[in-house]
C-alpha cells in the first residue's frame, strides 16, 4: 500500500514552486520603492534643497538631525549642508538583499563604497542602507558602511560571487519596529559640552529628559537642549560592567557651557564623581544655573 508521502512532499514542492516568482515580484518591488527613495534624499542632498531634505527623510532623523545641530548652537537647516555627507552612488554596487520586516526595511550592498576619498584605493565593504514606512510610504533614515578588513574571507567569497551566508543573522535583519521620534528640544540658553567618563561601569545619563548610553569608556558630546537657566535635572543609572577584578572604576560627568566670545573659556557648571567599584543604582542629581554658577562654575 503505498503512503501518500510523496504526493504531499510533491505538493510542497509544487507550491513552493509556484510561490517563488511571486516572492522575486515582490523582492523586486521593494528593491525599486527603497532604491527610489533614497535617490529622492541623495538628490536633495546633492541640490542643498532643504525642503527635499526634509520631505526625503524619516521623521524620526529629521528630528534627531535638528536636535544635535541647534544643541551645538548652528542654524537649522542651513548647517545641515555645510558638513560634506558624500552620499554613496549604488549604482556600482552589488545588491546582496532587499528586506522588509514590519514598517522596517533595508538594502544591504557589496563593492567599493565612495563616500569621499581616492576611487582607487576604496576597498570592497558592506553597506546598509535603512528606510521606515510612514503614513506617505518609506522613507530614507541612515546609512551604516561595515567595513571588511578583518574579515577577509568573507570578503573574498562575496569578490568570488558566492552567495551571502549571513543574512539571517540578527545584525541583518530589519528590526520590524522603528524607534520613537524624540522630542524636538528647545534652542538652548547655554551650548553645553559633557564629557561622562563610565570606567567599569554601564550607564544610562539622563539629562533634561535627554538620554546617553556608554560602557566602560569616555564619551563627549553636546547636551541636547543644552543648559537652561534655572532648575535642571540630571540622573545616573549605573551598573558593573564586565571588566577585570583589578580594572579602573570611575563615573565622573562634567558639564561645560560653551565660551561666549572667542579667547574666552568654558565655565564648568556641574561635577560628580565616584570611584566605589561597588557602586550600582539610580541616583539623581538635580542642579540649578544662575548668574553665580556661570561666573564662578563649580
């Protein structure tokens, strides 16, 4: 009596057959509807057109963009264009895989990636290019480039045209939820500057609603929102990291208000510390800025 495995096996195989056109119709769709829109913000770019930037990009970056320029008390969008961003021509490059998880999705490419420098000595690297789906359809939001030279066989296999076999890791695969609009930050009364030594520790820094994460390392920046006049609010979460018994343990953090005219020096306005290597937990560390803090600093 014969068993109706190969009759089932054969319809698997047949559906799948069948399945597979649809599937390249729609990875080629997407290709296209990506492709398309990040030529939309390359172009913009290129023309310094900032209502094209604007329309071309995720909400989410034009955000993040505008916050860390008026942060750093520059115009916005005028200095947008004033840092030379060299968007990467793709038309060169090999396409390793078009993917779309949720309202995420990416174009991952292969080949050597100009984004300024001398053509002839750019090397075969990966690039990642991420888009998010919003109410008028997918829009660019950033572009990651991976390098390859301590990986140089995987490098010689994608040369040699071998088909990727890491695209289901999690690093390649779109995370299927974009990350939430930050809140536009107001224009700051003072440009601030922090330098958040984390040595043997992980912390979160949290100031005036913004958020900074770092490990077991320096990490400077300019606040979002800077200082204001007034109360503010500053909060540590730290935790150990995984470091050797005997590693250095510090977190200190150092705000600094930018110099008012040149040849002038920054004020410090707020200093903590703590080297106990046992230290773990939230601590907040509310301050206020007033006409004698930015005189005299702390």
């Amino acid at each position: 009596m014969r068993t109706p495995r190969p009759i089932l096996s054969l319809s698997l195989f047949l559906m799948l057959s069948l399945s597979a056109p649809f599937i390249r119709a729609q990875e080629g769709d997407l290709r296209a509807t990506l492709e398309r829109a990040y030529k939309h913000w390359r172009s913009a770019v290129e023309a310094k057109d900032a209502p094209a930037w604007a329309a071309s990009i995720t909400m989410h970056r034009q955000v993040l963009t505008r916050n860390q320029i008026v942060s750093q008390g520059l115009p916005f969008p005028k200095s947008v264009f004033e840092i030379p961003l060299n968007p990467a021509e793709t038309s060169n490059l090999r396409l390793l895989e078009a993917q779309a998880v949720g309202d995420t999705a990416h174009l991952l490419y292969f080949g050597k990636v100009n984004i300024g420098g001398d053509p002839d000595q750019i090397p075969d690297n990966l690039l990642m290019l991420k888009f998010f789906r919003e109410k008028a359809g997918w829009k660019f939001d950033s572009n990651k480039l991976i390098q390859l030279r301590t990986q140089p066989e995987l490098r010689a296999k994608l040369l040699s045209g071998e088909p990727p076999d890491f695209l289901d890791q999690p690093e390649f695969t779109p995370p299927g939820k974009p990350p939430e609009v930050p809140p536009v930050c107001p224009v700051p009364d003072h440009v601030t500057g922090c330098t958040l030594q984390s040595l043997g520790f992980e912390t979160e820094l949290k100031i005036n609603g913004y958020e900074y994460y770092t490990t077991d390392r320096v990490l400077k920046f300019f606040v979002i929102g800077g200082v204001k006049n007034g109360a503010n609010e500053l909060s540590l979460t730290i935790k150990p990291a995984d470091v050797p018994a005997d590693a250095d343990h510090l977190i200190q953090v150092d705000l600094f208000t930018q110099p008012g005219k040149t040849g002038q020096k920054g004020v410090r306005v707020f200093h903590y510390e703590n080297k106990d290597p046992k230290f773990s937990g939230t601590v907040k560390l509310p301050f206020v800025i007033d006409a004698e803090t930015l005189a005299k600093g702390r």
